[in-house]
C-alpha cells in the first residue's frame, strides 16, 4: 500500500511504525474471510482490509476522527485472525492499537460513552473495585427490563455468585514438590481473582506438582490489555510498568525461568510488552519480561505433563482468539488434554472468536451476542461432557449461554494429574 506521510509525521516512531505495517498490505483481501465482524456484519469497513483505509486516511492527514470511522474500529474485537490469515505478515495489532490511542486522544465521544469507558478503565482493572462492581450489579438485577442496553448488559455480566478471595493470590512464593526444577512467576491477574479463583489455585497446584517454585511477585496486577485496548495507553502503561518492576525484582534476586500466564488475553500483551515500551525507559526490562512470559501451557509442554489418572471424557476446546492468533499457540492445550485422557473434539469454525474480546461484550453487545450464539452452536453441537478454555473472559462468555459446564484447561490437567475434580464439574 502506497502511503504519504510526511517527513515531519515520520519523526513520529508510532507514525514510523504505523507507516511500515500499512505499506506492507497488499489489499488482497483475505483477511475477510476470516474476520468475525465482516462475517456478522457483510460491510468492507468491519473488516480489516477496510479498517485499514479508515486507520490510514485518519493518520495521513492529521484528520480528527469522525464518527464513522469511530464505529468501525470500535466494532473492532482485536481478536487477530486477521494477522493469522494475512500472507503479507501485516501487524494489524499495532495499527489498531494505534488508532484507537489517537482516537483516544483526538475524537470527542458522547457523554455516555465517555463515562461509561471511564468507569470500566477505573473498575475493571482493580480486583477489589471490580468485586464491589459485581455486587452492586447482583443487586441491581431485578431492574434491569428498565435500564439502557449497554447497561443492562453490563448487570447481566455479574455472576449470580462470586468466590471469596484466594490466599494464594496474595504475594508469596510456593515451594516446588521434589526437586526444583524451574522457579517461575504466575501472573495472577486482575478481574481473574474475582470471577475465577480456582484457575490460579490449580495453576499453582499444576506447577509446583511439576517441580516448580511458584512466585506471586509483590507489585504484579492487572496486565494493562484492558485499557490498552481501549486507547488510554497511558494507563495502560503505568500498570504494565508496575508488572515490570514486579518481575524484574524477581529476576534481579532469586531468577525466573518464565513467567507463567493463564489468561490468554494477558499473555498477548504481557509478550508486547517489549513493543509498547521500545522507545521508553523501561525497554530492556520490558524485552526481558516479554521474552519470559508464556502461557501455562508452553511450561506445561516443556515439563512434560505426568497423568496420575486419565480422564475418559468428551471435552470441546475453545482455543481463545489472544491464545491462537495472538500468540500463535494452537496445539499445545489439545495435546496436553489429550495426554490426559480427555477425548478433545473442536467445533465448526474454530478460528472464530467468541464476542468477549475484553470489554467489548460491554461496550458492543449486540454485536457480541451474536457471536457468542454462534460459538456456543457449533460447541453444543459437537455434544461434549465438558467445554474447555484458556482464557477467564471465553469462560465467562460462553458460560452464560450454555448449561455444559464450562472450565479452564489448567483445572482438567490439574485433575488429571493428582489434583481436586473442578468445582464447576461437582454435581
């Protein structure tokens, strides 16, 4: 793709990059086979290839952004199918986060959006304001056939209950079971520790029974994707800062062999980090962090998992669209549930994303319904005992449309391997 920036834009380093990933498009247009938007939607500005235009025509002319550009990239899920699909190796990810920090900084939202976005910026990233959140919403419940759309579906998100608070959350270091093997950091998260606790207590139970020193790093919280992806990169970049010095302490004392992530949509980010901070202060430490960052089942792959008691149930994997496309981990949950015993099956179009997407079955619900109607489809149809996932917001997502019992892929390896049977799973 031709563009014209010029030289002084180019002293920009986002324009710079902006600039690379745009020339490297070829227009062919096979990112819209694969994009779920165009799918539901059938209009070239929900694609990414149209997407692309709206990004370039906006930055090439210092243009403040109208309201239809707007509501095209903010139909965007970020949930990079594209970026898997595109032969011409385009960095979509970059250039929409991009447009949408300068939309951020540039367009003036209506009062509703605005301080619903602002809300979500201040609530979601914080467990203890996030639990307060739900509780209210649980509350709120029996009024909600009179609330506005986008509200009612954010007091349709509470769960019905919520766990308590895990003491394994708080910082602290588990000692591995036998010989030490790898020392290594878990990511405990943000609204994770309050809509999931178990998935981190299996985690840890998973690691340490694995020959792992588990660390939860004192400072660690909230990855920063959250509000990343909704353009505040300031933000976003205080919290992921905080997450660095975290790790770094860690890795400056006692050492990190990775830090372990089980919330996909994290991992993708937390593995950016070295991007997002290549021109600040903190680029070493981000590339560093970056490099140790992976997802459970990487360390799981490399342990090699030791099955105690396989399971002979029928599970549908969901592999969420930051964990496939984000990371370009397609196989690893598969093979570990099946050296557990489970028998794993995929549904219909599994490249497809759910319609969680962060925030973005708040702020885009109808949308979102659609979407995730569809997956829970093509999962209920494969007829599974149980539906299994990577990522806390696909669990969520797919979890109110289905009675199949619904779990992270660390709780059937855990089970699998010595550990509780799920909560989820006890009738």
């Amino acid at each position: 793709m031709q563009t014209n920036f010029t030289e002084a834009q180019m002293a920009d380093p986002k324009i710079e990059r902006a600039n690379e990933i745009l020339r490297s498009c070829v227009h062919c247009g096979f990112c819209t086979a694969t994009c779920p938007t165009y799918q539901v939607l059938g209009d070239e500005l929900d694609s990414p290839r149209g997407r692309i235009y709206l990004i370039k025509d906006m930055l090439e002319n210092n243009r403040v952004p109208d309201e239809k550009t707007v509501k095209h990239i903010d139909r965007c899920l970020s949930c990079l199918a594209c970026m898997t699909t595109c032969p011409s190796g385009v960095h979509y990810m970059h250039l929409v986060d991009h447009a949408r920090e300068y939309i951020e900084e540039n367009y003036n939202r209506p009062l509703f959006d605005r301080v619903m976005r602002a809300v979500l910026a201040q609530i979601l990233p914080f467990e203890k304001r996030f639990r307060f959140a739900m509780r209210g919403a649980q509350l709120a419940k029996p009024f909600t056939g009179i609330m506005p759309a986008k509200i009612r579906n954010m007091v349709e998100f509470a769960p019905a209950k919520l766990p308590p608070p895990s003491l394994n959350d708080r910082p602290q270091v588990f000692a591995a079971m036998g010989k030490r093997i790898k020392r290594v950091a878990l990511m405990t998260g943000c609204a994770q520790k309050a809509l999931d606790t178990d998935i981190n207590d299996a985690t840890i139970r998973l690691l340490r029974r694995h020959g792992c020193e588990v660390v939860v790093a004192n400072g660690a919280g909230c990855c920063g994707a959250l509000t990343h992806h909704m353009g505040k990169s300031k933000q976003s970049h205080v919290t992921a800062a905080k997450n660095i010095k975290a790790w770094m302490a860690e890795v400056n004392g006692d050492g990190l062999d990775a830090i372990v992530i089980n919330t996909s949509g994290c991992g993708t980010t937390v593995k950016d980090y070295g991007h997002m901070f290549r021109n600040d202060g903190l680029a070493k430490e981000a590339a560093i962090v970056a490099d140790l960052a992976q997802d459970i089942s990487e360390v799981m792959i490399d342990l090699k998992l030791v099955v105690t008691e396989p399971k002979n149930l029928r599970v549908a994997y969901h592999s969420a669209c930051s964990l496939q496309h984000g990371q370009q981990i397609k196989f690893h949950p598969k093979t570990l549930l099946k050296q557990a015993g489970f028998s794993v099956v995929e549904p219909k179009d599994p490249h497809l994303c759910c319609g969680s997407a962060g925030t973005y079955n708040l702020m885009q619900p109808e949308i979102s319904k659609q979407l995730k109607d569809l997956k829970v489809t093509n999962l209920e149809a494969v007829t599974p005992d149980i539906i299994a996932a990577g990522n806390i917001g696909c669990m969520m997502q797919i979890g109110s449309g289905t009675a199949i019992p619904v779990v992270h892929t660390v709780e059937l390896l855990d089970w699998a391997t010595g550990g509780p049977k799920p909560p989820k799973l006890v009738s």
